[in-house]
C-alpha cells in the first residue's frame, strides 16, 4: 500500500511537472534593424510542429516548454534560435540574410527568393540607394544595374528621364513598362513620384519575367515598390536638403578682336555690309554665357508620419520640391501628397488604399544655347531704341542674323502646370490555405495648362508682335485587375505555385488642344480673351481605346535543386490594330538548377552558392499610334478638292483622304532568349550574376511606300504606309559584382560594379530595295542619321573628312583623276574645291565626291554602359560614392558645326583663330578657311568632322554623413543624421559639347545623339537633414 501511495505522489508531481513545462506561454515581438515590427515572421519550437506567425506589428504568442529552443525565419533574413530558458517574453531583431539566395525581389504580380528566379531580374533597394539627395527616382538607379542605361532628357529641372533596358528594340518607342505596387502606371507617375517614398526598384529583363505583361513589355518592365505603413507608436520621418546648381563647363570661344579678324576675312566691305559691326569695333562688351548662366538654388523637404494598429495602419508623406535652372529664368516646382491606408478585417480579408497627388509647376524659359554661342562679344544687351528694348541684330546692321539670347525668354513670360492624381485600390482574401484571391483597381488622372505671353520685340530682324498661347489637356487612365494565386509546399521536395488573373482598361484617353490670339490693344491684359484674333494653334488632340488580358503562370521546384516556370498572357487592344488582329499570345518559360543545392556541393570550398539559369519567351509592343488602320479624311481649305453645283456660280469645298487606311497591322513581337549564372562567394561576401541574352525584334513598324495609283502622295512624291516589315537584333553580356565587408565591428563597407555590352542592328526593313529611313536634321542639313540593314537604329552617315587641302598642288592632282563634265569640260574633285576646302574620301574611286561616298560614320548607341558604387561607415560617418558612364558611343555635334566651319559670321571657339586654315603655310591647320566653296556648301556637309567621341565617366553622386548621438537632443530624436552631397561632381570625357549625356538626348529613335544645344545638366551641391522622431 505505501508503495503504490509513494508511486501515485510521485507519478501526480511528474504530471505537475510536464504540465508546468507544456503550459508554459510564451509571447514577444520580432522587429527589422529599424525597430519596426515585422509580420508573417514563423515562431516553431524546434523540433516540433508547434508554431505560429507573427501578426501585423510583429508580436506573437504560443505556448512552449521552458527548455525549448524557439525558432524564428522570415523570407530575406536570417534564421534565429533562441532557447526559451525559463523565459516567458523575447523581443528578437531580425537581421538581413547576408545569403543573397534567400534575398527577396519583386517580379511581376508577386515576390519570390532569389534563388527561385529563372530570369535576368535586376533590383536595388535601400542599401544599394544609400541615404543621398535625388529630386526624381531614376536618379537611385542609375549606373547601378546591369544592362540598363537611364539616359537624361536634359539639365532643365523637371525633365526627366528615358531608362532603356538591353538596347533599342523598335523604331516607334523604346520606353519599358512601369508597374507600381503591382499596376501599371505611366512613365511620366514614375518620374513624377518622390525617391524619398521609394522601397525599391526592380528591372525585369528577360523573356520569361516579362512575359506575363504581354504586349506591354517589349522595352522590359519596371517595378516600383514604395514604402508601406508600419505598426506601432506614430513616427515622424523628415529629410530636407537645400543647396545650389551650378554650370560644369563653359566653352572658350573667340573675343571681340578674333572676331573681328574672322569676320573682315568674311566680309570685304564691313563699312556698308555691317555697319554696326564697323561701329562696335574690337571692343568687349558682352561675355554671353555669364550672362545666361547662373546659380541656381535647389531644395527639398519631406515629411512623413507613419503608424497605426493591428488592425489599421497609415503612412503620409508630403514633399516639395523647388529647383531653378542654371540658365535663363526657368523654375521648377513639385508638391507631393501620398496618403497610404492597410486594413485587416480579421485573419483573412486584407485591404489598402493609395492616393497621390502632386502638382508641377514650370516658370520661365532657359537660355537657347545655339543663340548663346554663336553671338558676337562686341554686342551689348539692351538697346533702348528697339522694340522690346534688346538688341537686334540683322545681315544689314552685322552681317549676320543672330537671336539675343536673353531677348528670347526675358520678353516672355511662361508657366505651366500640372496636376495628377492617382488612386491605387486592392483587396485581398485568403480562401483556403495557400489559395488567395486579389483585386485591384486603379485611376490615373492629370491635366495641364500652360500659358504664354510674348511682348512685342524685333529680335534677328524678325517682328515679333504681342502675342498669347494657351495649351490644355487632360489625361484619364482606368485599370482593375483581379487576380487567383496558389502556393503548396510537400514536405522539403515540392513547391508548387500558380496564378491566374485578368486586367481590363477602358485604355489611355486624353484630349488636347492649343490656341494662340495676337493683336491685343494693349498688354495690361495679356488674356486670350482680349486678342483682336483667335486661332488654333494646331490641330486639338484626342486619343482612346481599351485593354482586355488574361494571365497565368505556374512554378514548381523540386527538392529547391530544379526549377522550372511557365507564363503566359493573352492582350487585346482596340486602338491600334483592325478586328482579327487585336489579340496576341505572349508565352514564356524558364529553368534554374540551384546547384549548391546539391549533395556533391558541399565541398565546394570558397564558392557558397552557385544557380545556372535559362529562358525563352515573347513580348510585344503596342505603344504605337492609334488608329493607324483608318482612313483619315480632311475637309478643309487646303486640301485642294473642290466642286460646283447647279449653274456652277458656288463653289463646294470637298474632302480628302490625307491618310491611307492600312489593313493588316499587328503586334511588334520580342522573342529573347537569356541564359545567365549566379553565384556568390566567401559565405556571401562576393556576389556574381552573369547574363548572355539575344532579343530578336520582328515585325517593327517601318513606312512602306504605296502606289501613286492609289490616289495618294503628290507628283514626284511616293506616299508611305506604316507596315510590320522591319526586324532587329539586340545581343549583349551583361555582368554585376558585389562585395560586403568589414574590419573590425566598426568599419563595414561594399562595393559594386555592373557592366553590359549591346550590339544592335537593324536585319530587314522589309524588301531589298527597301529605302533607308533618315533623320536627325537640323540649323540646314536634312539628315545626320540612317538606318538601313547591316547598321543600328540611328546610325550616323555622312562624309568622310581625310584632312584639308593645303596648296593647290593638291587641288590640281585630286581634280586631275575626275571624270569630265557631261559637256566634255574637265571635272573637278568636288564642287568649288580649292586649298583649305575640306577634302572628303572617294568611297566608290570615280574621282569625284558624290552622295555615293557616304558611310556610316558611328552609332549613338553605346558599345558598353557600366557603373560603380561605393559605401563605407564608420561608428557614426557614413560615405557613398557612384559612378556612371558610357563608352563606344558618337555624338553628332551641332554646336561645333556651327561655331567651326567658317561660313557664316558666327562667333566661334577661341582656337579658330589660330587654327584655321590662312594659306599655304597652314600646314597644321584643324579647322578649314573662312567663307563657302561652293553653292553646295561644301564644307557644311554633314561629315566625320563633325562627329565627336560621346563617351564618359561620371562622378554621379558623393555623399559624406554623419549620425549624431541621440541624447543630444535629450533623446527627443529617434535618429539624427547630417550630410553633405555633390551631384554630377566630376565629369570625364573628350566631347566638346556642353554635355555629352545630354546628346544622347532623344525620344524620337532616328535623331538620338544628336546634340543642337541641348541644356547641360548642373554640378550641384547640397547641405542636408534626416530625422526620425
């Protein structure tokens, strides 16, 4: 009996004990470097299959046994066990995974692990942003991702930017798709959005990524992610810079006495053909770039306030922006609003909202650098006795028709505005375990005006009365999607995840119109509505149509070794392509072999991981002009179609047909082929992705000439249709490299390099004897560029400049192997020749310079981008430095055409008056003799001469700051940093220009590269604040 009592108390306090043990509840929160609360992490008791997730602000509860080991993993960041030891609360930081296999990146409609990609996907985030200044959110990734080249539309505040991602693959738009928290946006809201608001970017390159947005993601695809709302306590965010802009370069141009040397070898009688250049003399009067140029201030502010609870939480931001141009008197200001809302309704309904709002504002007009430059220095500014109180300047008073630069934008006044804004909707609902439904919804709506004022002013001998414009229009843009995904997991061998959704669009509208009145009594009222005469400035603009999708894509992996992944999208239109051809099938597929994965890969030594990729599919491109396929008909009085009725007293205008119908049109189609290797080393220190890709670009858009039969064109004049008959070829390699280190605890630092190399070239135009498309004109020559089989998109063509003909000796001996004139008269060599004529190659050897002795002269399409960064902090300093740059790319130099041919009298650089052609002795001459040869201009041609090397390396950003120690403030401060930044710092490079990433200028395909003057970007320095409260 007392045996089987001892046995009973015993056995009684094991229970006590186990229960002790079991009923134990744990709870605690799992937050981010930042302090935020993390959600979804998985809480599991090791060895167990006893866990839970975290929930919206990152606490979690469970019950586990005191002597456990609690487990805690989270997609992106490492994996932390910590023994539970008695313990009932933890609060555990996560940190980021230095294993770049498990990083997370953003692929259409969904994430994924790295490790899980089979195509070339290109990502920066936070780290690789770094903490520095940007006024647009090109500017974070730029010269930072492989393969992907953000090309400035100028240094004018507010312009923009073009990101062209693995070459030009059509000749009627370049532009990639932009997707933003999952929906498609247009280029001008991802420009227009604040960087400060951004999370990441991410570039989708190849195929098989891009497949699943089907028609749109020919030009491959870029997904914006910006900052969400976080749980927790309010927190109040600000960051603000202020700082100056400032030109980088200036052009050494000649002085009132070089010039005037230069024009008396021009002019024979300066007395009576300029009298006023007679007048001024050799005198210095105006240095005109000092006087266009300037320093310009710039800065910034952004505030943000985020919070919330488990179940609602919230994030606004406000930002302004205000930057004035380093010339003229232009400014530029940006307001932004976003408002950002996440709701749980219970554990399975999740939904947000997004509204944006911003506002721009253009004030002002730049300088007109083609005006600058080429103004003689004798000149003074002002003349009272002209018309609008400038000086004016005419053949008769100086032998030459020059703009005053500064007349042009200080005898306007300008501002435009406009408004946008952008509602973002989704909703989701978790059906069942890993079955997830998602809708959403968006509306992106602007509208602009702009107005203008000219006072009345004679400027280049041109009247030019008071005159008002007046430009409006509005854009309206609706999308929903809705979309079915399904994730399963068997045990550590399979992974299986699908999804099927569709996307409708009542398509891209927007109307547009200008009007221009002139004649106003007087200009206390410069009002449209007080003009004497009203009239439209050009034809009002209107644009429609529709987008219906269907999309599906399905993954599996087996044992995390092998992956596979299949996608496709079917897209239909209604504003570009007749019935039967408005839909189009967009398939890709692709493959990974993680093989560090494998048994055998253990011993791999200093190679941590290492995946082989490959992938096929096809995109399209349907960003062309709508309604192609009908017939425009014109009534009008300059059509020239008229008729009589009747007893033929009235006459009836009629109509036209000024475009032809074109039946048959259908989608540009990509077809890409990539197969890429990533691998890191050194437990993750050193990172290597390795792209080989070939995108095949048929049925571009090309103009095919029609029969005159047809009734269209004009004598002498085919007319041309647009038709899919064009092809290209985009091949290239693609190469990034990172490493992440540190010495000691206190001292970490990384750095990364990218480069890509694209070859591009145009494969068929349609038929043998297709004709070369050309472009690129300006200040007089029709064209600068071709494109033609055999060359790239653009490529510059003209004559070939061997050197100068120094005596006439030369002249007589090219002259001698010229055929003779049709009249039996001997031939020259070309037209006019004589010494110090440029002396142009005979390309076909018949003796004399004809339009047959053109070549291609070099590609405005770079060989080679690349780019670099750099970070390092120590204890509380911080560094960062990118880089940027081009190389194999040629620029189309106008400004040197202008300022170095000696034909007209223009001013010109500083060395033309030493190195010009004089006589005989010139035998080191660069430029040629002053005046034309020939009535052809022979020296004007569009030439090698004029064709600089574009390439460049630039410093793009440098920033230094330093974090203070929060209890300055009494601890008031969550985070207090300062720092100093310079943009655009250093810039290396052979180009004469004022800039030579400005002549890569150009949404128009056939005249990239080509620089008339384009604004330079600045060199800008800024002073700035981040604090978190």
């Amino acid at each position: 009996m007392q045996k089987l009592y001892t046995k009973g108390v015993a056995f009684a306090a094991l229970l006590l004990l186990l229960s002790a043990t079991v009923a134990a509840q744990i709870t605690g929160t799992v937050t981010d470097a930042d302090g935020f609360g993390l959600p979804g992490v998985n809480v599991v008791v090791k060895g167990t299959t006893t866990g839970t997730v975290t929930d919206v602000d990152g606490s979690f509860s469970l019950n586990a046994p005191s002597d456990a080991t609690l487990r805690f993993s989270y997609l992106g960041f490492a994996t932390q066990e910590i023994a539970v030891g008695g313990r009932s609360n933890f609060d555990v930081q996560l940190v980021e995974d230095a294993n770049v296999m498990n990083e997370v990146v953003v692929v259409g409609y969904g994430t994924q692990r790295r490790s899980d990609a089979v195509g070339a996907i290109s990502s920066a985030g936070q780290e690789e942003f770094g903490d520095v200044a940007a006024a647009q959110a090109s500017e974070l990734i730029t010269g930072k991702l492989a393969g992907v080249q953000v090309v400035s539309n100028g240094g004018v505040p507010g312009s923009g930017t073009n990101i062209v991602v693995r070459g030009i693959g059509s000749f009627v738009n370049a532009s990639p798709l932009y997707v933003i928290d999952g929906i498609q946006a247009s280029s001008t809201l991802f420009n227009q959005i604040s960087p400060s608001d951004i999370e990441s970017i991410t570039v989708l390159k190849d195929a098989s990524s891009i497949a699943i947005y089907g028609s749109s993601a020919a030009n491959g695809v870029v997904l914006v992610t910006t900052k969400r709302a976080r749980t927790g306590a309010p927190q109040v965010n600000y960051n603000g810079y202020a700082g100056i802009a400032q030109p980088w370069r200036k052009l050494d141009l000649m002085n009132a006495d070089q010039y005037f040397d230069l024009a008396e070898e021009l002019i024979d009688d300066i007395p009576s053909t300029a009298p006023l250049l007679n007048e001024l003399g050799r005198t210095d009067r105006t240095d005109w770039q000092d006087e266009t140029f300037r320093n310009g201030l710039v800065h910034e502010n952004t505030l943000n306030i985020t919070g919330g609870t488990d179940n609602v939480t919230y994030s606004v931001t406000g930002s302004y922006l205000d930057q004035e141009a380093i010339s003229g008197d232009f400014n530029f200001q940006r307001a932004n609003v976003r408002l950002s809302l996440n709701e749980n309704i219970g554990s399975r309904i999740r939904l947000g909202q997004t509204l944006f709002f911003t506002n721009e504002k253009r004030d002002g007009r730049t300088a007109d650098f083609g005006s600058v430059t080429r103004q003689a220095p004798q000149l003074g500014i002002f003349d009272e006795t002209n018309p609008g109180g400038f000086t004016n300047v005419t053949n008769t008073t100086f032998g030459a028709d020059i703009r005053n630069p500064i007349a042009q934008y200080a005898l306007v006044d300008e501002v435009s505005r406009t408004n946008r804004t952008y509602f973002q909707f989704f909703g989701e609902l978790d059906i069942l375990k890993g079955l997830t439904f998602r809708s959403q919804a968006s509306i992106e709506y602007s509208n602009f005006a702009s107005e203008s004022f000219q006072f009345e002013n004679v400027n280049a001998g041109l009247t030019n009365p008071n005159e008002a414009r007046e430009s409006i229009g509005n854009f309206y843009r609706p999308l929903v999607e809705n979309i079915l995904t399904y994730e399963l997991e068997l045990g550590d061998i399979h992974r299986v995840s699908a999804l099927v959704g569709n996307t409708w669009s009542d398509g891209q509208r927007f109307r547009n119109y200008s009007l221009v009145g002139s004649d106003f009594p007087n200009t206390t009222i410069p009002n449209l509505g007080a003009a004497q005469t009203q009239e439209l400035a050009s034809s009002p603009g209107y644009g429609a149509g529709a987008l219906l999708s269907y999309f599906g894509r399905v993954r599996y992996s087996l044992m995390d070794r092998y992956n596979i992944e299949f996608s496709m999208r079917r897209d239909g239109v209604s504003q570009v392509f007749e019935e039967g051809n408005r839909f189009g099938n967009f398939p890709g597929v692709g493959v990974s072999w993680e093989v560090h994965e494998e048994p055998f890969f253990n011993d791999a030594g200093a190679v941590s991981s290492l995946a082989l990729r490959a992938s096929w599919g096809k995109s399209g491109n349907s960003n062309i002009r709508p309604f192609t396929y009908l017939a425009n008909v014109f009534r009008g009085g300059n059509n020239n179609v008229g008729f009589t009725f009747g007893d033929g007293s009235v006459f009836t205008p009629g109509a036209s047909v000024s475009f032809s119908p074109t039946v048959g049109l259908k989608w540009e189609e990509t077809t890409q082929t990539d197969i890429g290797v990533t691998a890191s080393f050194w437990d993750y220190a050193l990172t290597l992705d390795v792209d080989v890709y070939r995108r095949n670009n048929e049925d571009l858009l090309v103009n095919v000439p029609i029969a005159t039969s047809t009734g269209f064109g004009t004598p002498g004049q085919t007319a041309n249709v647009p038709a899919n008959a064009a092809s290209a070829v985009n091949k290239g390699i693609e190469l990034s490299l990172g490493y992440n280190g540190n010495a000691g605890s206190d001292f970490n630092y990384y750095f990364n390099v990218n480069g890509a190399y694209n070859d591009n070239e145009v494969t068929s135009l349609g038929s043998d004897d297709a004709t070369p498309i050309r472009g690129g004109g300006a200040f007089g020559i029709a064209s600068t560029t071709i494109t033609d089989v055999g060359t790239s998109i653009g490529a510059f063509y003209g004559y070939v400049v061997e050197g100068i003909a120094i005596t006439q000796a030369q002249v007589d001996e090219l002259n001698a192997g010229a055929p003779n004139n049709d009249d039996g008269s001997p031939g020259t060599y070309q037209a006019g020749f004589a010494p110090g004529d440029y002396i142009y190659a005979d390309l076909d050897g018949d003796g004399q310079i004809t339009s047959e002795d053109q070549q291609v002269l070099g590609s405005p399409l770079p060989d080679f981008i690349y780019g670099a960064s750099f970070g390092a902090s120590y204890k509380g300093f911080d560094l960062a430095v990118s880089l940027q740059g081009t190389q194999g790319v040629e620029t189309w130099n106008f400004l040197d055409y202008n300022l170095a041919n000696g034909s007209r009298l223009y001013n010109s650089y500083a060395d033309f008056a030493t190195d010009r052609y004089i006589d005989e002795t010139s035998v080191n001459a660069i430029y040629p003799k002053v005046g034309q040869n020939a009535t052809n201009d022979g020296n004007l041609r569009q030439s090698s001469r004029y064709i600089e090397d574009g390439d460049f390396l630039r410093v793009r950003n440098l920033t230094l700051g330093y974090t203070l120690d929060n209890d300055i403030f009494g601890g008031i401060t969550r985070n207090l940093r300062v720092y100093v930044t310079a943009q655009n710092l250093l810039t290396i490079t052979d180009y004469d220009g004022y800039d030579p990433e400005v002549s890569s200028n150009g949404s128009f395909l056939f005249g990239r590269g080509v620089d008339t003057g384009q604004f330079p970007q600045p060199r800008t320095f800024l002073f700035g604040i981040q604090a978190g409260f």
